[in-house]
C-alpha cells in the first residue's frame, strides 16, 4: 500500500495544507462576524455564499484548467484565493464579505478539482480506493488542523488571515514542484436528476440533508460555540472533535451499512442524528469534556449520511452509471449546503437561543428520517437485498472530478 501511495505524497502533503487553511477560514470567519455584532441571520446568509461559488465553479472551473493547464490553474486559483482572503482582514462588511465568500467558493472549488484531476489521472484502477481514502483522510485531518491553529493568533486581530494566505499560498508549493504528467481532462457521462430521483429519492434526499446539516455545522457551529460562551481554545476543541469524530466513524456506519438494509440504516441514521444533536443541548450547558465526546459522536454520524446515501443511490444502477448518478448526489448536496447556513441561523434567530442550531439539525434529521420510514412503508422505494448491495466508501463531499476515483466506478469515455 505505501508503494502506491508514495508517488501522490506531494498531492497529499498539499491537500492537507490547502484544507488546514479553508478549515481555519472558514471558522475565523464566523467568529469575526459573531465578535462584530451581525445577527445569526446575516451571518447564515454570508457563509451560504461560499457555497452558491462552490457550485458555480464545479460547473466553470474545470475551462480555466484546460485552457492553460494544471500547474498555471491552481497557481490562479491558489492566487485567488489567498487575495480574497486578505480583502477580508481590511475591514468587516456583510456586503462585501458575502461577495468575497461567493468567490472564495469559485476558486477553492478550481483547487479541488487540479488536485483531483491529478490523482484521478496518475491511478491505477486497482489502487484508486486506496488513494481515494487517503486524499479523504488528509482532507478531514486538514480541516481538523485549521481549528487548531485558532490559537496560533488573535481572532479580535488580523494575523490569522495572513496564517490562512500563508497556507493556502504554500499549498501551490508541492503542486508546482511535482514531476506527474499532465493529466487530461476527465472523463464523465451527462446525467439527467429528475429520472435519478425518481430511481433513488432516499439516497437523493440524504444527500440533499446531509449538505443542509454539514453545511450548517461549518459555517454556524461556531456561532453557536461563542453563544455559548466556549473561549477560542475551547472552541478550537470542540470544531475539531467533531470533525474527526465524523472521519473516524465513518468506517464503522459504513460496515453496518454493508450488513443491513440501507432503507433501514439511512433513517436510523437520522433518528440518531436527531438524537445526538439534542442530547449536545442538554449537555453543553454541563461538563465541557463531555460535550466535547458528545460532539465527536455527533460529526461520527452527520459526515456519514452523505457516503451512506451515495451507497444506496448506486445499490439501484448498474456500475457505468455510477459517476453521473454521483454527480447528480453532489449536486443535490449542493443545494442543501446553500440552504444549511441560512436555514440554521433562522432557526437561532426565531428561538432567540444558540440552541435552536442543534435544533435545527434535530428537525431536519428527523424529517428526513420521516420520509424515509414511510417511503419504504408504503412500498414506494425498491428493496435491494444486502448481498446485492455495493460496497460503502468513505466520502466526503468536493468536486465532480473526485468522483472518477470512485472504485466503484466504471469509467466512461465521454468528455467533460
């Protein structure tokens, strides 16, 4: 396994880079704006930005890279980026903030898609579930760095936007200096979403909650950390907690999910989700370290719904179908990551309490778990015996261009 690996060490090392600095960003952010007095609200609707440019530059991004190639696409992209960031730290506006977040969305979304470009084309077929999980480990280990180094600076001052520059500049660094090829542009069919929905509404609509609660967790957990009075290091603490509690238990849902019914799995899944995040409001206002365990389990289950509902989604297509019915899920996780932050800051803003966040979270989890349950009571979704189901994988959300090192996957030979 480390033969296979050791050739995308630099890829790996500039992921993990790269994500330690969104991850710290992306929680600066929502402190700096909670610290200056703007509503929950307000703040909801900026933080959705990032997510709105997430998108659009999914559909845009990959016309830059073959225009002028990979290297010169991300040393624009990472340019970009690192420039946007630095706009923040002159001074706080939510006009101008919400602008800067929509197009840190569009050139963060193009630094995905290089790297992604590039593990999919130096793979071998037989390893790409192998280099898969690692670029999602470094990922998750990546966005759990960046909330530790809160503590690095001030969050009242300006020197964590010039670490977040810092970082996302220094990921161009083993990109620039890597000696894999070009690769091509990637491979993917076109998709319909109505006749995938139709086929699949419970893999569809997981996806579409899991980007409602994961975006909300991102861009609003911190806001809910602060109103509830967590210093900066505690707080570092508990965004951490919660991200690698959702790397690490994915593994084990994803081994339960192989074993049983996913029909069944994916709406007790919810039921859990619900559980946790209303069990966190009895606990915050008790031991810290218990909330913080509480936490841990909590991202265990919201950063498994989404991989779990890919799963099930393809249990019901044949294997060539297996990238556009994955677009199709990324999209739909899409649109509920700009609802999420807006949906979440609502829910604080008409409960007037920090609690109406996990609130919220419990309310979504709970319908879609609803739906699910009586979807499969009423024989309106297809059964998939457990023998016949694909195997689970451990995902998070990116770019289309990921979703090529989908072992599953069989590759087909339409251009994007």
């Amino acid at each position: 396994m480390v033969s296979t690996l050791v050739p995308f060490t630099a890829l790996f090392v500039a992921v993990l880079i790269l994500m330690a600095g969104i991850g710290l960003l992306n929680t600066l952010l929502s402190l700096k704006l909670t610290l200056a007095g703007f509503a929950p609200q307000t703040i909801g609707g900026i933080m959705a930005c990032y997510f709105v440019g997430l998108i659009l530059g999914s559909i845009q991004g990959h016309r830059l890279i073959e225009r002028v190639g990979h290297i010169r696409a991300f040393a624009v992209f990472a340019a970009m980026t690192t420039g946007m960031v630095m706009l923040h730290g002159l001074f706080v506006s939510a006009a101008l903030w919400a602008v800067l977040r929509l197009l840190t969305g569009i050139s963060t979304i193009g630094l995905y898609m290089v790297i992604e470009s590039w593990l999919n084309e130096c793979a071998e077929p037989r390893a790409r579930g192998r280099i898969f999980s690692m670029y999602m480990i470094m990922s998750y280990l990546g966005m759990s760095v960046g909330q530790q180094l809160l503590n690095v600076g001030s969050v009242a001052t300006q020197e964590l936007f010039f670490l977040v520059g810092f970082l996302i500049t220094f990921s161009l660094v083993p990109v620039a200096v890597t000696h894999s090829i070009h690769p091509e542009p990637p491979l993917v069919q076109r998709y319909r979403i109505i006749p995938y929905f139709k086929r699949a509404p419970i893999g569809m609509m997981g996806s579409l909650s899991a980007g409602m609660i994961n975006s909300a967790f991102y861009a609003m957990g911190p806001v809910f950390g602060h109103q509830i009075h967590l210093t900066v290091s505690e707080l570092s603490v508990f965004m951490t907690a919660t991200i690698l509690g959702g790397l690490a238990l994915q593994w084990p849902v994803g081994i339960i999910s192989d074993r049983f019914d996913r029909t069944l799995v994916l709406p007790l899944l919810g039921v859990m989700v619900a559980g946790v995040a209303l069990l966190a409001i009895v606990v915050s206002r008790g031991a810290y370290w218990l909330m913080i365990a509480v936490m841990a389990i909590f991202g265990g289950l919201i950063f498994a719904v989404y991989p779990v509902a890919v799963a099930r989604a393809h249990d019901l297509f044949e294997q060539k179908d297996i990238v556009p019915v994955s677009a199709c899920l990324l999209l739909s996780y899409g649109a509920g990551a700009v609802v999420g932050p807006v949906g979440a800051s609502t829910a604080m803003a008409l409960t007037e309490s920090p609690y109406g966040f996990m609130g919220y979270i419990a309310l979504i989890a709970g319908i879609y778990a609803t739906i699910t349950w009586i979807l499969r009571r009423i024989e309106k979704v297809e059964i998939v015996p457990v023998e016949s189901q694909v195997g689970f994988l451990a995902m998070e959300s990116t770019s289309r261009i990921a979703l090529q090192l989908d072992p599953r996957a069989e590759i087909d030979s339409k251009r994007l």
